[in-house]
C-alpha cells in the first residue's frame, strides 16, 4: 500500500513486521483480487499502472494477467518497499513489472495506459476524487479504472457472538478512523468514481470465511501493526487483556464457538474511461 495520507507517516508503518503481514493478507486475498481485475477486463497485453505497491503482490498479480506482452508501473512511495517488491518479483521471474517511487497524488496524467488498479489504497488518501480524475485521464479511451476497497461495518457486524474478536475489530478500526483513514470507503466508490468524470463503476462486495489461522488472526496482525498508533491516539486496549497472548486467544474462542470469521468486506468497483466527444 502506499497511501498519501495528511499525516506525516503511513498509519501502518514500514516495519519488517508489516511488511509480513502484507505478504500474508496478499495471500489470502489474492484469488478474490485476480477474478475482480479479470472481470473488470484486465488482460493480455495491457499496460497497467498498479497504485500503492507494497510488497508488489498486487503488481504480480496483475503481470500474470497482462503476460508477457503487458507492462505493469507500480507505484510506492516508500524506497525499502520498492527493493523488497523488486526483489520479489526477480526471484518471481517476472519481467514485465517495473516500480516508481511517487506520491500517488503528484502522478501525471500521459494517456499511456490501458487500466489503472488498486487494492486497500483510496482509503488512505485524502482527495480520492482527485487521484480516480488523474487516473482516468492517464488512460487511453476505453481504459479501465478497478479498485478494491474495505468495508468495516459487515465485518464487524459477523463478529457479534465473538467479543474478543470483536473486541479487536472495534479497536483497529477506531484507531484507523482517529487516523484519518475512511474505514468503510468502498461503498462511497459508487459517488467516487462519478465526481472523477467516470460513468457509475459496476459494483460487488465480497467476504471470504474460515476458521485456519489466517482467517482468526487477520485483525490481530493488523491490530499490533497499528499500535503505535492507538497508543498516540488514546485508545483503550483494556478489552484485549493481554496482548502477547492475544492471537492465541482469539483463534481459541473461534475454536471453541465451532465458527468461521471473515476477513474485511471487499468492495469492488469498476468503470470505463469514455471516448472523448467529438
């Protein structure tokens, strides 16, 4: 993710331990991601720009889409998570994926792609309107404009019969609202995207569900990335008991309740740059 945020530094932090994290959620969401950019169009031989890299998971996804003959621009601001994306996609194989350190709110507009796609970024940034408009016009006519995004409240709402689960939900998404950060932005793409100049974006939400591990301990990987932030902000972890034991205690009480957790609604949204009236 690169988010362009009106605070000094990224509400998840650069650590190794988010960076990790981001690797594991890439893993679980994937397969949800690859079905949206294919049904959105997404395809051989596309030249895509892919916003918010990260760890360049999203970019590999969206290489193995366009193969060989497609070029995939990601764009990170942060210079360590460039090296460990390039690094990652060389050990890959994939050729056809290049990085540029930016802020996705100073990119230009040049006409030059055919799609332009994210995952969890619109929601870190403070004028999305803006950044969908300059998108849209660095696509060729007929270019496609794909995002997904969270919504929280779904989340939440599946977790009631789990309190500590809960609990964790609550408190992440507090701390990420006293951030700054829209935590239920997919819905509001539908407006979004229209205010940028795009047709109203075909639109679906989707939640993946399980018991494994990855599934339980989604919110706490992302609960103990942001704690330094809930700390500056003041919010109680006083519901969570101990936190070293914390991940543990809430894959047991999915255990124990015989249930499955899902992971943040994902909403997705797609629309097609019109051709330019003559």
């Amino acid at each position: 993710m690169d988010p362009a945020d009106s605070n000094t530094s990224y509400v998840l932090g650069y650590t190794e331990a988010e960076h990790g994290r981001l690797i594991r959620q890439a893993a679980l969401l994937g397969p949800v991601t690859e079905r949206f950019f294919r049904d959105a169009g997404v395809g051989t031989g596309h030249s895509v720009l892919e916003l918010g890299s990260g760890m360049g998971d999203v970019a590999m996804l969206v290489a193995r889409l366009v193969g060989p003959s497609g070029q995939v621009l990601g764009i990170e601001r942060d210079a360590d998570s460039i090296k460990i994306a390039q690094a990652r996609v060389a050990d890959a194989g994939f050729r056809n994926v290049s990085f540029s350190q930016k802020d996705i709110t100073q990119l230009q507009s040049e006409k030059q792609f055919d799609a332009a796609v994210g995952r969890f970024i619109l929601q870190f940034v403070p004028d999305p309107v803006s950044v969908v408009r300059t998108l849209a016009a660095s696509l060729r006519p007929g270019g496609i404009v794909a995002f997904h995004e969270p919504q929280w409240q779904p989340y939440q709402d599946l977790l009631r019969q789990l309190p500590l689960i809960r609990a964790c939900a609550l408190t992440v998404r507090n701390t990420m609202q006293s951030s700054g950060v829209r935590t239920d932005s997919g819905l509001s793409l539908h407006n979004v995207f229209q205010q940028a100049g795009l047709p109203a974006p075909h639109m679906r939400i989707e939640m993946l569900l399980g018991a494994q591990p990855g599934f339980t301990i989604w919110i706490c990987d992302l609960l103990f990335s942001l704690l330094p932030k809930a700390r500056q902000h003041g919010i109680s972890l006083d519901a969570l008991g101990n936190l070293e034991t914390l991940t543990e205690r809430v894959h047991a009480e999915v255990t124990a309740a015989n249930a499955v957790v899902p992971i943040i609604a994902l909403v997705a949204a797609w629309s097609i740059v019109p051709a330019a009236k003559s």
